[in-house]
C-alpha cells in the first residue's frame, strides 16, 4: 500500500472532521488500482474503523463541485459526489 497525502473535510455531513486518503492498495480486491481510503472522524481526534475504500482514479481536491453544502473529492477523470462514509 502507498499514500502520499491526507485530504481533511466533512464528507458525511455529522460536522466532525474525516480524512481522505488516496493511494494504491495492493490486494485481491483492488489489484494495486487507485483507491482512496475515507476515515470517518469520530469528533474525539480519533477515527472509525475500518476506513471506507472507494476505488477512484487521481484524486486532486476537495470541493463542493454539485453545491450542494457536502464536500466532494475531484479527480482527473471525474468527481466522487459527498456524503461519502454514509
């Protein structure tokens, strides 16, 4: 597995800070494809286990792109749409 950066925003909507976390997975599901990983904040400083895993090609930024008050992550070749974690 290999991770390079954190993207921090609220993508469930519960007000408490997650974290985005895009990189390569290596295993029998993901066949080392692209995947981001979300960890949902607790609100304490501590996050849910076990991370969400969306496959999801180059993950560039955090933004509301459908404005809809809920961050979104955007990528190269599209855009995972919030409430993700739900």
């Amino acid at each position: 597995e290999q991770n390079s950066y954190f993207l921090p925003a609220d993508f469930d909507g519960d007000g408490h800070v997650d974290v985005a976390r895009p990189g390569t997975r290596v295993t029998p599901n993901f066949q080392g494809r692209t995947v981001v990983e979300l960890l949902m904040g607790n609100g304490d400083l501590t996050f849910a286990a076990p991370p969400h895993v969306y496959r999801f090609d180059d993950i560039d930024e955090v933004a509301d792109m459908d404005l809809d008050g809920i961050p979104d992550l955007v990528g190269l070749y599209g855009v995972m749409l919030g409430s993700l974690g739900e």
